[in-house]
C-alpha cells in the first residue's frame, strides 16, 4: 500500500479510514505527535517515525517488522 503524497510518505487525516488495514506504519518524517503516530496508538498499531528514505528503501513484497516501542525497523 502506498501513501504517497507529493514527495514524501505521509499520513493525512483524509487517509485514516484505511490505517486499519495496516499492519504497521512507517513515517519518514516526524516524531510521536504526528498524525499517523496518534492514530496507530488509537488503532494499537505499531508505527516506526523519522525513518528517513524510507520509501526508496521498502519496496513491494519486502518483508517488514516494525517495533513502535523502539522505534526500528528491520527489512528481511
């Protein structure tokens, strides 16, 4: 699943609806009080932050394990 909007990866209010389909999220930009960190809590999905280039690194069918707690991602 791809949020693209413009040139980074974000989560805008409007998309909310689909967090649930989710299984983590990762931001590239940001800390615990953005948009898409609040709603993971709200959802107790994991959600990794200020993961930088995270986009041009994760692509489709990489596996992905996001720890929320400590904020790491690893790709396998």
């Amino acid at each position: 699943m791809s949020l693209q909007g413009g040139s980074e990866s974000r989560i805008d209010p409007n998309m909310t609806f689909i967090v649930p389909l989710a299984a983590g999220i990762v931001e590239c930009r940001g800390g615990m009080l953005i948009h898409s960190a609040i709603i993971a809590r709200e959802y107790g999905i994991s959600c990794a932050t200020g993961i930088g280039k995270a986009t041009s690194r994760i692509h489709t069918g990489d596996r992905v394990t996001v720890d929320g707690y400590l904020g790491i991602v690893t790709l396998s």
